[in-house]
C-alpha cells in the first residue's frame, strides 16, 4: 500500500529554494553590513538548507512503499523537527564571552529564525515566512535604533556599586547577584588591600529592582563585609 504522498515539479521546488535563499539572504545582507560573524552567506545556507530538508522530508519519498501493516510508517516531520537541534549547535559558535559581556546573541537567533524561515518556505508556507523576514528586519533595524535610543535609557539608573570582600575571595557570587537582577556592568575595578579586597562596579539598573534590594541581597553573602552605593 503506498502513501498517500503529495508530489511537487521541479519548478515549484526551485521556487522555493530561491525564495529561500532570498528571504533569509536579507536578514543576512543586513548581519552582513553590521560586520557580523555570521552573514550573508551564512544565513543564506541556513536557509536554503532549511528549506531543502523540508522539501526532502515532506516530498522525497513518492517512490517508496510505506504500509503501517508492514511497520514502515511515512513521518514527514521527522527530518525537519532535526533542524530545530542541528541549528542550536551552529548558533552556539556564533556567541563570544568577552570577560563579562557576552557578543553574538542577536546573530545567533537570527540564524535560528532563518532557519524556521526556511522551513516555513520549504513546506509553502509563503506569508508567514514573508512576514517573519519583515518583522525580522524590523527588529534587527528600527527595533535595534529604539533600544539604544535615549528615552529608552532614561529608564535606566547608572550608579557605581562599592563591594568589601574577604580577603582572597572570588567576586562571582556578586556578579550572579547583579545578573539575577538583570543589571548591566558597564566596569568592573578589582583592589586587593591588606585585609579586604575591594570591588568598584558601574551598574546600569533597569526598572524594577530598586537599589537598596541589590544591595541587600549582595550583603548577604558570606563573603560580603560591606555594601554600597556612590554617586
């Protein structure tokens, strides 16, 4: 008994591989002027190869029998849903730890949704993947200007943050602190004294967590001797 398998012409699959290539190729064209690691070819791969492992694992298989008597079953997601893990390995090696910021975020979920866009172009799914680009491009360009802009900011208080550790002890725990309450370290300054060590952040805090909280929860630590805010 043969599967009840849609079959396309050649036409329709080279039209979905060029619009592939052209819709994650923008998102790329754009990575690509903003010097990233990750450009316009390398986008542009990610989505053709997204797009041709839908067409191969929803319509490469018309000349084989599957019968659910036999035990061989025709499962059409199953290549496809692979490439939601396969590109989590290739975002990874788009992302850098520069000592305490971390680069290639962006550019790694741009490879990720490039790759849904390819697969949504792969399976005929047109608008969404002509919406998902615009929206995209929206996000890496306007979006991008809005996050940086100064009324956005403005929402956020900088202030330096003064630490008195224990002698020999690591800051770690004061970083993870600050990072639980999603602050910014925009410097870090690390003095080792006779009996202390003490450390000078500048924290650019977001709305909600008032200062006097961070600080309350860093002076409990164990190796916290004391806590506090200047400027």
């Amino acid at each position: 008994m043969r599967s009840n398998i849609p079959d396309i012409g050649i036409l329709e699959v080279s039209l979905r591989l060029v619009v592939a290539a052209v819709l994650t190729g923008l998102i790329g064209l754009e990575r690509e002027l903003r010097e990233r690691s990750a450009g316009l070819r390398t986008h542009m791969l990610v989505g053709l190869g997204s797009a041709l492992f839908t067409l191969v694992s929803a319509y490469a298989w018309t000349d084989f029998v599957f019968s659910r008597e036999g035990g061989t079953l025709f499962d059409p997601t199953r290549i496809a849903a692979q490439i939601v893990t396969g590109i989590g390995f290739l975002g990874a090696g788009a992302i850098i730890r520069q000592g305490l910021s971390v680069r290639g975020l962006t550019t790694a979920a741009g490879l990720w949704v490039v790759a849904a866009i390819g697969m949504a172009v792969g399976a005929g799914y047109y608008w969404a993947a002509l919406v998902a680009t615009g929206l995209v491009l929206v996000g890496l360009g306007p979006v991008r200007w809005l996050e940086g802009s100064a009324a956005l900011r403005g929402l956020r208080s900088g202030r330096a943050l003064e630490v008195d550790l224990k002698r020999d002890h690591p800051i770690g725990h004061v970083l993870d602190v600050l990072e639980d309450r999603r602050a910014r370290i925009t410097k870090v300054e690390l003095e080792d004294e006779e009996d202390r060590r003490q450390l000078r952040l500048d924290v650019d805090l977001p709305p909600g967590p008032a200062a006097a909280q961070v600080a309350d929860s860093i002076s409990r630590l164990d190796e916290v001797l004391a806590v506090r805010w200047s400027g």
